[in-house]
C-alpha cells in the first residue's frame, strides 16, 4: 500500500492507494503551527482498520520551501564567493550579505590564485559580528576542483563549529557560477526550517509505527529519500505544482496538449503538458527572479484562489493577494471567490447562505446588486487565468521541447484541453474552458490529486561526469565526488560512459532507487581532444545520465 500526502498552506491532502484503487482519501486544514497534529490526523483517517505493517512507500509534497522564499522568512545567511577574475565583483553581488575572498580556480580545475587565511578570518568576524550563522561558500570552477571551498569550509568548522554551512560544489555541481550561488545559497536559508519540518513528519510516522520508505517530491516531479533532502531543501521548492502536474498525468485517460490549473485555497498554479508529458524549465527553477541548478516543472503560481478574500470601496471590487481565512461557507469570517461561485452557480458547497449572508453584508450601501458583483468577480477571476495563461504560453514559445516538438510533428502546438485540479477547480475550470474554447477535465479525485501525483511518482536521480585524462582527474556534480583517472589518451566514450553508469548505479544504491538504474538514460555525450604543440596530450568527456521523472513501475491507474 501506498500513501501520498500534500501538505499545503490551506488544506492537507493524503491519499490510500493499492496500486490500482484509491481506498481512502483525506482533505484537513493545515495547522502550520502544529504540522504534527496535522499529519497524525491524516494519517488517522487513512489507516482506519489498516496496520501499518501493509504501508511500503509513504511520499509528501508541500509548499514549505517555496513559502519561506516567498515571504522571505528563511535565515539570514551570508556568501562567501571566490570568483576569480573576470566579470566585475557587482555581477556576484545577487544577495546582501555577500563577502569576496581571494582565491581561483580556472575552467580546467588548475589552481591560479591561492587563499588568504587572513581574509577568511576576517571576512568570518564580520558575519559573526552580524549574528549570521548560515554561511554559503561558492568558487568559480569548484565544480571542477573544490579544494579552495573545502579549505574554507574547514576554518569555519574549526572556529565556528556551530554555525550551518554549504559548499557549492556539494549542492549544485553544475557549470555555471550565478546558479551555483542562488541554489547554495536558499539551500542554506531554508534548511533549518526543513529539517524541523522532516523532524514532524518522522515522529508522526513513529507514532503511528510506520516503518515504510518515505520520500518527498522534488520541483521535477521525482522523488529522493526525505532523509537526504536535508542537505538539498531546495530541490523541493515548486514540490506542490509539480504535485499536480503528475496527479494529472496519473488521472489521463490520454496523452493530450494539456493546460493544467490547481486551484488552491491560496494560489493557481499552472503548467504544461505536451502530449501528456511535463514541459520542463529548459533553465532551471526561477526563484525570486534568479535561475538556479534545480531541474523544474516549467510552472507559474498566480495569487489567486478559492479562498483570496473579497473587498468593495466606493463600488471598485478588489480580489486580495494574502489569504485571510476559509470561505464563508465553511466558517470563515469574510467572503471569497468560492462563496461567489457557491453563489452565482448554486454548487451547494458548505453551507450556502453563509456564502449568501458574507456576500450581501458588504453590498450593503454600495447600490451594487449581488447578481452584478458575483459576474464582476468570476471576470476578474478568469480574466486573470487567461492573461496568465496567453504570457505563459508566449514564453512557452522560447522554450527548446516546445520548438523541438513542433519540427518533430511538423504542426503548431495547440491546447486540446484544461484539466482542473483542486477543491475550486470544478467552479472555476468550466467557465475559464468556454472563454478560450477548448475542452475541459475535471477528473475523479481532482480534490486531492495532489496527494496522488505525490504517491506515484518515482524516484529520479541525475548525475554529469566531467572526465581530464591530461590531467588525470574526474568530477561528479553530485556531493563533491571527485577522483583520479589514468593520464593520456586510451580512455574512449564507451569507457566514460560506463564510468558515469556504475556512478549513477552506486548512488541509486545509496538512496535505495536501484530498482530504476537499469532504466537511466544518457542525455549529454561530449568529447574533445586536449591538443598541446602537434600531438594530442589526452582527452575531456562530459557525460550526462539520468533516471528520469515518471511513473513508479507498479502504477497501473486509478479505478473509478
């Protein structure tokens, strides 16, 4: 048996499921002040006469990460960058507290420049001297040798041992300077508040004896170990769009050109599917207007949803951006989009007068009918949903899969379909579908897909190898791994590439996905010739290999 769960800001969602049919499912407020709580009465209500002895797999999603960086409520925390020369110090300079220290290493992992002691030190006392104990260490080119960033790394540990800090070329190995900087640095910002929150979750499961694997969904839609993404927090951020983009593609009942809409209590968040597969960010996931190393969903979250609250002055109506309570048909103290809906379609959602009774109290003095106000709001509502949608598709049009799949079948790409999920969608989807004149699916379980796209995506892993047989040296972009090679020429492709698969195959080992090994593919394949004088003096292969976002293997549907 599988659990899926989809701890969001509003609702939890949590799903049964046996490989085939959905036997419980779950819809609970979110207490964010005590998630335990939260989790345990999920878990209560989906175990209801099942031991916990028959749960093998137990996977969450959640909005935690991407919340935080929203509202900027992660750590302080301080960079500590070696960039080497080049560009202008400034070009670096992406948070506020970021220190420059000497030091570099070239685009081929030869030291040129070495440290100063002293300018770390001192670089050091002024962080501490601020309060800050969250400190990202990042050098150009670490990826390719890391020893400046672990010699930094080492005189933090050895003066200020309690302090948290991250290394570059351990969270992000990718080429790239400006990427490596973002990811490490919300790596380190937000890895206290995950780890409290992985901390919940354990004793959740330990109170309920649940002894089953337990994951946590990644922004591309795969899963990794929930003990391993303490060192990688970021790699969840967008875990809840990419929550629904898979619940969709579980619940197709065909690969289609498809719209996906998630309308939450507090956000709509969109995305893409091409011929029933996820169109992904071709540059990694944006985070406050920064690219990053984290492979990503191409997704948009609009502020807007079932729950953003209704004010009215002087007759102009104004949809709010910040959730201030449920519905008023649920209880809630104010009117929203929902109670509008509820009103205007008759969806018997809660109880309805109070959708009536909210809805009316703020008419009162305005002249405003309640008819007018409920079409003025369901205008705002899909006018911003089709707007959203015309701008993602523009830039949908710059991305390489988009264009690649139009040379490929020789047509222009067209929307066949919206597929609604959420609680909202079923009041919002129809008329938003009529307005741009496609189709629509709401599917079966919609409300909490969620928590199904989280329960039956597989675990993924990527790894690139970059090999230097004149120098006699090789590096992964996964946890700093490097090593030494034979120096001069008689390494071939074939070699590098069997070197990058037994790599990828430890690793899945390691973080129990070995299953999915055999089923890697390779998405990168370069060789170059190192030429010094006449003669070739060794070669540099770059090797990319994946197991790719998808489906787990026992997936066989969803019974309805």
């Amino acid at each position: 048996m599988l659990i899926g769960i989809d701890v969001g800001g509003t609702f939890t969602d949590g799903v049964l499921f046996d490989g085939h049919t959905i036997t419980a499912t779950v819809k609970h407020p979110t207490d964010n002040q005590d998630l335990k709580a939260t989790l345990l009465q999920v878990l209560d209500r989906l175990l209801v006469g099942i031991s916990p002895d028959v749960i093998h797999r137990v996977v969450l999603s959640t909005t935690l990460v991407t919340n935080l960086v929203a509202t900027e409520g992660g750590d302080r925390t301080a960079l500590l960058l070696l960039p080497g020369p080049g560009l202008p110090l400034d070009t670096y300079r992406l948070f506020a507290d970021t220190f420059f220290l000497q030091g570099s290493v070239d685009f081929k992992g030869r030291q040129t420049a070495p440290l100063d002691p002293q300018e770390v030190f001192k670089a050091l006392e002024q962080i501490n001297y601020c309060g800050i104990s969250k400190v990202a260490v990042v050098g150009k080119f670490s990826n390719r040798n890391n020893e400046l960033e672990r010699e930094v790394g080492q005189i933090i540990t050895s003066n200020y041992p309690h302090w948290d800090m991250a290394l570059g070329s351990e969270t992000a190995g990718q080429l790239n300077f400006l990427r490596r900087i973002v990811t490490t640095y919300y790596s380190v910002m937000t890895r206290a508040a995950w780890t409290d929150f992985v901390r919940e979750i354990e004793l959740a499961l330990a109170e309920r004896r649940i002894k089953a694997e337990v994951d946590v969904l990644k922004a591309d839609g795969g899963t990794m170990p929930l003990h391993l993404s303490i060192t990688r927090p970021c790699e969840t951020i967008f875990s809840g769009p990419a929550a629904s983009t898979m619940g969709a593609v579980a619940l197709l009942t065909e690969p289609r050109n498809s719209v996906v809409i998630d309308i939450g209590g507090t956000t709509a968040d969109i995305s893409l599917l091409i011929e029933g597969q996820p169109l992904y960010a071709s540059k990694g996931a944006q985070i406050q207007g920064h690219h990053t190393h984290i492979n990503a969903f191409s997704v948009y979250s609009l502020p807007i949803g079932g729950d953003s609250p209704l004010t009215l002055t002087d007759e102009s109506i104004s949809l709010g951006r910040i959730r201030r309570g449920r519905a008023a048909c649920y209880g809630g103290d104010e009117p929203t989009v929902t109670d509008v809906f509820n009103q205007k379609y008759g969806l018997g959602i809660g109880v309805s007068d109070q959708s009536t009774a909210k809805l009316s109290a703020i008419l009162e003095g305005t002249g405003l009918s309640l008819e007018s106000l409920c079409n003025e709001v369901e205008k705002m509502v899909v006018d911003r949903l089709h707007s959203t949608i015309e701008k993602m598709f523009h830039e949908w049009e710059n991305e390489p899969a988009y264009r690649v799949w139009e040379v490929v079948h020789g047509r222009k790409f067209d929307v066949h379909e919206i597929i609604g999920i959420g609680a909202a969608s079923a009041a919002i989807i129809p008329i938003l579908a009529k307005r741009m004149q496609v189709e629509y699916l709401i599917p079966e379980y919609a409300a909490v897909a969620n928590a199904l796209g989280a329960c039956v995506a597989r675990p993924t892993l990527a790894l690139s190898l970059h090999v230097d047989t004149e120098k006699g040296y090789f590096v992964l972009d996964q946890e700093g791994i490097s090593g030494r090679v034979k120096v001069g020429q008689s390494m071939q492709l074939q070699d590098a590439r069997e070197m990058a698969r037994q790599h990828l195959a430890e690793l899945a080992r390691a973080r129990g996905m070995e299953q999915y090994a055999d089923e890697a593919e390779f998405y990168l394949e370069e060789q170059f010739n190192v030429i010094r004088g006449w003669n070739t003096a060794g070669k540099i292969f770059d090797i990319g290999i994946q197991i790719a976002p998808g489906i787990i293997m026992e997936y066989k549907g969803v019974s309805i």
